[in-house]
C-alpha cells in the first residue's frame, strides 16, 4: 500500500489506480485544489496492484449535515409512531456519549457526494482499502470510522461494509440530468406537456429581459461576480466574504481552469447573474452561481444553471448535468434522476455502538422515504 497525507506525492499512481471512473472528483487535481494548509487530517492510499485507492479526512462532529457522518444522531424524530418514540428514547440515551464518537475517520471526497473508496468489484482491493481505512482510525485515535456517500451499485463494497458491522444511513441523493444529444426541443420532449409550457414561459420570460448570456473566461471572475455568490450562501447561514470566493476560484483556475464552464448574465456592464461549472468525462458538475434581485424576477436561476447549460453540453457532446443533492422536486420536474448515496458509520465505543446501529436504521427509514416521495426515477 502507497500512503501519504498530500496527493501530489501520489498523483501518478492515483491517478491510474482512479482511471476508470473519469470523474471531475477523483483527479489529484481536485484533490489538491481542495486540500487544508494543514494536511494532518488527510490520508491517501493506492494498492500496490493499483487497482484502488483511498481518500480518508478526519472530521469533527457539527458539521455541515451533508458531509457530517453523525448528523443523523440529531434529526428530527420520524412520523412514524414506533420509529418516533424509539428514537427520542435512544437520542437522550446517546446525547451524553457524542463527545466519545468524534473524530471520525470518513472515507470522502471533498466537494463531492462520493465515496472515498474507489475500487473495482473485486473483494480483496475493497477488503486492503477497509483495513487500511482502520489503521487509519486507530492511529488517528479516531473512535468511529465511515465511508460516505455509496451509491446503490456499488453492491460489493455495501456487502462488505454491513459485514464488518458498518450501519448505513440514506439520507441525500445524487441528481443528474440526462442530455439528449440534438437541440434544447429534444430535452424539452422528454417532459409532460404542462411541463413544457412551464420551461418555455421561463425561457420567455428570461428572453425578454434586458440580461443577454455569454461564455467568458474564468480569469474574468470578480468581486462583482463574488457578491452575488456571498448573497447566495448567506441564505444558507454559510459566511464568506467576497475576496475569499475570489481567492478560491482563482485556486480553482490554476488546477482545473481548462475543464471551467464559465456563464455570465449581463445587463450592459452590469453583471446579474453567473454560473461556474467543470466538464470532464462526459460530466458538467455545476458548483458556484449567484443572482441579483433583478435576475431572480426573469428566472436567471433555471435559466442560467439548466437551460442554457444543457445546450452548452449539448454543443460539448456532454451526457449529463450533475447537480448534487437538495431541491428535488425542482430538479424533478426539468428531468433530472435520483441516485440515493448511503453512509456507512461504524462506531467502537462499545456503549454507544448498539444505539447508534438502531438510530441509523430509524435514520435510514426516514430518508429512504423521504426521497420516495419525490417520485423521481431511481429514488425508490
């Protein structure tokens, strides 16, 4: 096994280890990009046969929900009568021990909804990977492991996960947005005809402003595009300033600057509305956008990081739209599908681990049919 806590050392080996899933994700540059001044909290490891790779970060409890591997230890109880007392009566059992269950050693990918382990199906790469996943934790003093983000064909590395005690927790899905190949009127026919006429009034409306949308570089992003994306996030309770945004996509130029899909909305030298993206293997991953009041009254949002998206791809020969999780009825509706991600949490501390096993099981029930619900392809 080829370890190290910076992926520059192994960027080679990684690479060929990672080469069949073409994913934005799992290049070292990504990686790096997002990579801490400090990488103490980082592990990275290759078979020796190349055949697998692990990316491990150490993560504190609190976190951002989607990327905390205990935050289902404080849902909200489920409607379910049996399942609701259940897990009050576990919660307040559970609560005094939190501080025992953290650090986590969490099998990730940052700025991704995927799992750290990328492996082929075959048992022995997935079983190295697991084992060096706990090495990992005991020398971190790390008293709980998991492996986020599975997607439901990963059978094999579900199997073997479950086998080793690991208690799964579906809480979020992955969305993405099939392209057809042609013109926006084949993305158009793949929906209902209410549907239909709801995209083309929003194409209407966003035609009939004064914003115009072009292509620009990704060097031209600004404080101006920033502030946009700083309002955004605010409505999330995420602070950041401007000049942070700034510094970050001009980190993100410098790695990956080539794969940027940049889209700007303007209204004469006015900036209303952008959209920043990146383009690999038949993937365009949207991950920065911002709108002003005024782009917000003519449908900028759909506009800006659908519509004229998808015919971006379409001119690029992309196959999907990858969008991440939230907002599902929205995504829905202009045809996007579902693909649940489960975590995998195995905690040692042998007088919490029964509970959290139960309480991952209420969590699971939860949020499998809360995606259910939506009645999106692949969320059942």
């Amino acid at each position: 096994m080829r370890t190290s806590h910076s992926i520059a050392d192994l960027a080679p080996l990684w690479s060929a280890a990672t080469e069949r899933t073409a994913s934005l994700f799992c290049t070292p540059q990504w990686l790096e990009c997002n990579e801490p001044a400090d990488t103490g909290g980082l592990h990275y490891a290759v078979t020796d046969d190349m055949e697998g790779a692990l990316a491990v970060r150490r993560l504190e409890a609190g976190g951002f929900p989607a990327n905390d591997p205990l935050a289902f230890l404080g849902v909200e109880p489920p409607a379910e009568p049996a399942d609701r007392h259940r897990a009050s009566i576990l919660g307040v059992a559970v609560r005094p021990h939190l501080p025992d269950l953290a650090p986590v050693a969490a099998a990730t990918l940052p700025g991704a909804y995927a799992a750290g382990i990328v492996a082929p199906d075959a048992p022995p790469v997935i079983s190295a990977l697991l084992d060096e996943l706990d090495e990992t934790a005991q020398r971190w003093g790390c008293p709980t492991r998991a492996v986020m983000h599975v997607p439901a064909s990963a059978r094999l590395l579900r199997e073997t996960l479950e086998s080793r005690g690991y208690a799964g927790v579906t809480s979020l899905a992955q969305t993405s947005l099939p392209v057809p190949a042609g013109s926006f009127e084949d993305y158009l026919a793949r929906l209902s005809s209410k549907r239909r006429t709801a995209v083309r009034r929003e194409r209407r409306v966003f035609a009939g402003s004064d914003m115009t949308v072009r292509r620009a570089d990704i060097g031209e992003f600004s404080t101006e595009h920033a502030l946009l994306h700083v309002k955004q996030l605010r409505r999330y309770g995420h602070d950041f300033s401007a000049q942070q945004l700034v510094e970050l996509v001009r980190r993100s130029a410098r790695f990956f600057g080539d794969w940027a899909v940049f889209l700007v909305a303007e209204r004469g030298p006015r900036v209303e509305a952008f959209s920043l993206s990146y383009v690999l293997g038949g993937q365009l991953h949207p991950k920065m956008s911002g709108f002003s009041g005024y782009a917000d009254e003519h449908f900028a949002y759909f506009n800006v990081i659908y519509y004229e998206l998808i015919e971006v791809a379409q001119e690029l020969g992309v196959r999907e739209l990858v969008f991440g999780p939230g907002t599902y009825d929205a995504k829905v509706h202009r045809g996007c599908v579902l693909d649940p991600r489960t975590t995998y949490v195995r905690a040692t501390h042998p007088a919490v681990a029964p509970m959290v096993v139960e309480l991952a099981a209420i969590a699971d029930r939860r949020g499998r049919a809360d995606l259910a619900s939506t009645g999106a392809p692949g969320a059942a």
